[in-house]
C-alpha cells in the first residue's frame, strides 16, 4: 500500500466549478501536511499547510481529518490558472522527508 | 527575497561519470533537502542537511552523496553514473527543521 494515495485524475472542470482533491496517508505517525502544486516539469510550489482545525486561503480550503488519515482540498472558483497536478504531501516522524502523493491533475477548461 | 536557486539548470554527463549538482537556500533557512523525481514518477526524497550535517538519507545508494557548506549552501554529488540517474533534481530549503519546504527550480540531469 502506498504511504500517500490520491486519485490521479485528470479532473477536467469548467471554469467557475468546485473541486475537491482527496487524500490518504498510512501512517499513523504522520505529523505533519502539505498541499504542493507542480505545473508541468517545474518544480512543486507550497500552496498550503493543512491543520487539524482546517485552513482557508482565498479559494482554497484544506481539511485534516487525523482519525481517518485523510486530507482534502478544496477549490471554489476555479480559474484557468488553477490548471496542475496538486500533491498531497506528509512528514513522518521525524527526518525531514516530504512523502508525496502521485498527484492529482486539474484541467481547468474555459 | 530570493527564492532558492539551483545550478546549473541542464546537465549531460555519460555513463561512468559524476556530476555535481549545487542549491543555496532562502536566505535565512538553514535546512536542505535534495530529491530526485524521475520521468513520470513521483518525487524521491534523497537527503536532508541541517546546520552542516546530514540528518537523514533516503534509499538511494551510496554514490549519491553531498554536504553543506558553513554558508548553509549545498552540494550532491553523483558517482558512477547511470543511465537510471537520468532525472530533475530538486533542493528545498526551510527555516526550521521539518518546516514548511521551499522548491528551487531544479536541475535536469540527462546520463547518455
């Protein structure tokens, strides 16, 4: 089983629509939660932190849910620029290591 | 403020070769991280600096190796390569230990 499991997608949405990104993690030991984008061969960009308490930034909304090891994203509004693939993102323990999800690709389409 | 920077941003080498790879951080991080993510596959977590030390290694084999310079700089260097070993290498940079982690551009490393 894979330590962070998204649904790969693509999700193809019309500009304006709500998405929702879900997301799995295995180990309990988790500590820490990231949301990244990456736009196609660049490097991943932080988009947010997700906190038990959930956190909002504009369009995005991220939840934490620790009892069912799972993480959402939410964007309202989506805009043309919103288009990436989005990675869930976990730190274990301790070590420093980002583990990455494969990622999830949004289209968003006019 | 700068973002971190990575050079050079294209490297070819041949199998057999090394290459080293360089980052420096945002300025006032003090922790590095180095991945490797492979065409089509997700990111690998390679190795992490701190304070000039490395802290953890991911499972990758002893000829990826690096350090960290007193400027919180860092280097990773490639031994022997492989043609396996072509990938873009990406460093991170945060301000405290397993802080929230800061991407440069990366280095596309092509082994012929």
């Amino acid at each position: 089983r894979k330590e962070v499991e998204q649904d790969p997608g693509p999700f193809n949405v019309p500009e304006g629509a709500t998405v929702a990104f879900n997301c799995t993690y295995s180990n309990s030991a988790s500590q820490s939660f990231f949301w990244y984008r990456q736009d196609c061969r660049k490097e991943p960009k932080l988009l947010m932190s997700v906190y038990s308490s959930g956190n909002e930034d504009g369009r995005f909304t991220a939840q934490l849910n620790r009892a069912s090891q799972y993480i959402s994203l939410l964007i309202r509004d989506s805009k043309l620029s919103d288009s990436a693939t989005y990675l869930c993102v976990v730190i274990v323990n301790q070590g420093g290591k980002l583990i990455f999800g494969q990622g999830t690709e949004l289209s968003v389409k006019p | 403020e700068a973002g971190v920077t990575q050079s050079p941003t294209h490297l070819i080498k041949t199998r057999g070769q090394q290459a080293t790879l360089r980052c420096s951080p945002i300025s006032g991080h003090t922790s590095v991280y180095w991945y490797q993510q492979a065409l089509g596959l997700g990111l690998q977590f390679l190795l992490w600096y701190d304070e000039g030390e490395e802290r953890n290694r991911g499972n990758f084999p002893p000829r990826f190796s690096g350090r960290q310079f007193p400027n919180y700089s860092s280097e990773l260097n490639v031994n022997a390569l492989e043609l396996e070993d072509s990938a873009l290498y990406l460093c991170a940079s945060s301000l405290v230990r397993e802080g929230e982690q800061y991407f440069g551009p990366g280095t596309r490393l092509t082994v012929t």
